[in-house]
C-alpha cells in the first residue's frame, strides 16, 4: 500500500479526511522490523534462564504436572464409571443412593432364607 493514495471524487469528504490523516500518520511511522541480532539475543536470554533453573526443580515441577494430569482422568474415570455403574444397578424399586452403594432390596424372604441368621 503506498504513503500517498489518490484522493477518488465519489468518495465523500469526510472519508476522504480520514484516509488523508491515515496516510499522514503512515509516513509518520518508523518501519516495523526487528533490529540485528534480535533471534540470536532472544534465543540466548532463553538458554540463560533454562541454565539458572536447577534439575531437581525441573523434575518436580514435572512431576507436578503429571500428577495433575493423571488425577484429573483418574477423576474423570471414578465418576464416569460410577455412573455407569449406577446406571447399571438401579431398578424400578431400588433407589439412586442404594443402586450406587450396591446396596440390593430387602424382603421378608431374603431375611428368612438367609444362611448368616444370628443364633
């Protein structure tokens, strides 16, 4: 895009004042480039400090990272598969918290045909 654009007749007045004052502050600007060197200074500033940190800080702040990790699919797992699992148990007559305890109906029957009766 040049500094200087033809000023167009079918453009009103006040678009044209603004493309005029938009060329001016264009040529008023310096050029945008990176001075020379500036990769090489970058890239030695991030070797510096990768130097400065110690090893044992690296490996536990790796650690930390991957127990994060780790923790929240294990979280994620837990919940999905005790939904499943909730799902899975509960029927017309057994309620949400009995099906995720595992919990199964009580009956007259089960209580008498049962072998564990107290003596």
């Amino acid at each position: 895009m040049s500094v200087e654009e033809p000023m167009d007749e079918s453009v009103p007045t006040d678009e044209q004042e603004i493309r005029n004052a938009g060329a001016v502050l264009r040529s008023a600007m310096p050029p945008m480039r990176f001075t020379t060197g500036f990769a090489d200074r970058a890239m030695a500033r991030i070797a510096a400090e990768r130097v400065t940190v110690a090893p044992e800080v690296l490996q536990f702040t790796a650690m930390q990272r991957s127990f994060r990790l780790l923790a929240a699919a294990a979280a994620l797992t837990i919940v999905a598969l005790g939904a499943h699992n909730t799902l899975l148990a509960r029927t017309e007559y057994s309620s949400l918290v009995d099906a995720a305890l595992g919990l199964e109906p009580v009956s007259a029957e089960a209580i008498f045909s049962s072998s564990d009766t107290f003596q």
